[in-house]
C-alpha cells in the first residue's frame, strides 16, 4: 500500500500540539487594519483551537501528525 500523502494546504494552516490538539490562526488580521483596536489585533494573533466539529477532517487531512 503506498504511503498516505498530506494535503500541504492543510500542513501550512493547522498544527498540532504536544497533546494531540489542533491549533489554527485567527482570521481577520490580514487587511482593514485601521478600522480595528488594539486590543483586537493584539487578541487575533493568539492561536486557538479547532472546533470539535472539524478535528476529524484536520486530522485525515495531516496523516503524519501525533493521534
């Protein structure tokens, strides 16, 4: 059986963390950035978890990943 590829789009937007958990960046931070505070910039750079919703598909996407 060949070896499972990975979706590389998939590869530049999720990680995994040292538990198994995956992490995704935040959206709108990309443009229109003046009409936004500080404050909430500053809160869109922070990481966040993948909804419970979407982790089967991230996960069959990233084969080589930690279960």
């Amino acid at each position: 059986m060949p070896k499972m590829k990975t979706k590389r789009s998939a590869a530049k937007r999720f990680r995994l963390s040292a538990t198994g958990k995956v992490k995704r960046s935040r959206a709108f931070k990309r443009h229109i950035l003046t009409s936004k505070t500080t404050k909430r910039k500053r809160h869109l750079d922070m990481e966040t978890l993948v909804s419970k919703a979407d982790v089967h598909r991230v996960r069959e996407m990233l084969p080589y990943g930690r279960p």
